[in-house]
C-alpha cells in the first residue's frame, strides 16, 4: 500500500510540474515567409485572392490529389469557403473561409481544422508593389494551443513544421506567375 501510495505522490507531482510549466509556455505561435515575383502587383494579387488558385501551388494540396473538396460563396470575396477531406492524415478535413480582403494589399483567411485534430488558425496572403513589375508576395501563418495542451510547444518546432511548406508553396507560385 505504501508503495502504490509514493506512486500516486510521485505521479501527481510530475502532472503538477507539467500543469505549471505549461502555464509559461506560449501558447501562440506564428510565422511568415515572402517571394519576389516578377509581375505587377495587379496580377498577383488578382490571382492569389482566389482560394481555388492554391490547388496550383500550395504544397499541402498537391499532397492528395484525390482530396474532395466542396465550394461555398464566390471565391475572392468575403464569406467564400473551401472546405476538404481527405483519407491522407497529413491533408484530414477542414476548411478555409476568406474573412477579409483589402484589395490589391491583403487576403486573411481563417483555417478550421476538424480532422486529425481541431484547430482553428489564421493565414494571410500579403503583396506589396516593389516597382512597376515586380511584387513580394508574404504568406503568413497564426494559431494558438491552449492550456495545457500547449506544453507540446516545448516539443513541436511549428515553424520547423509549417514554414517549408510556406517556402515550397511560394516557389511553385513564383514559378507559376512567372511562366504566364
């Protein structure tokens, strides 16, 4: 019995150091990645704004080509939704509303993951004119863990996780534009 009570102790002690170090971990995180293109700003906004252009260049939905897809409201405006599922547990299902558009500048989309794990992120897509021809394009990332769970930031490098994919998404766009 003294053995299984020191367990209990033992045990109960490590979930307390867990729970509190947790309440020091951030719980945000957030990253942002940028491409010059060598297009007007014009073009490049215009075709970035639409959600269902990311199908041509996004790493994440050339992981599953078969991923089904449904469409909701009209793509480039406000209130347009995207949503996926996918047998692929690195696509799962989920969907992307546009929440905001600042035309020729911005694009803010909020990301509602549902499968393999609930989340609720945010993306933009931001262009800025460099000259007559040439754009940086930014596509930023932004989510929250909550408490407790966000000790697992101790441990998950987000940005070792998303921004390759922000990187190789720019580059196929980039490439894309370019080609044009």
């Amino acid at each position: 019995m003294k053995v299984l009570k020191k367990a209990t102790y033992f045990l109960a002690a490590i979930l307390a150091i867990v729970l509190i170090t947790a309440l020091f971990v951030p719980k945000e995180y957030a990253m942002e990645r940028e491409v010059e293109i060598n297009k007007p700003n014009s073009e490049v906004f215009d075709y970035i704004k639409y959600v269902k252009n990311q199908d041509n260049f996004s790493a994440w939905a050339k992981l599953d080509p078969d991923t089904k897809k449904e469409y909701t409201g009209t793509d480039g405006e406000v209130g347009f939704i995207s949503s996926w599922e996918s047998d692929n547990k690195e696509v799962g299902k989920g969907a992307q509303e546009i929440v905001k558009i600042e035309e020729g500048k911005r694009v803010d989309f909020e990301l509602r993951f549902i499968e393999p794990f609930k989340a609720t992120d945010y993306a933009y897509f931001a262009t800025e004119s460099i000259d007559s021809i040439t754009t940086t394009v930014k596509w930023g990332f932004d989510g929250e863990i909550a408490y407790p769970m966000n000790i697992m930031l101790l441990w998950m490098d987000m940005e070792e996780m998303l921004a390759p994919d922000l990187e190789e998404g720019l580059q196929n766009l980039k490439a894309l534009l370019e080609k044009e």
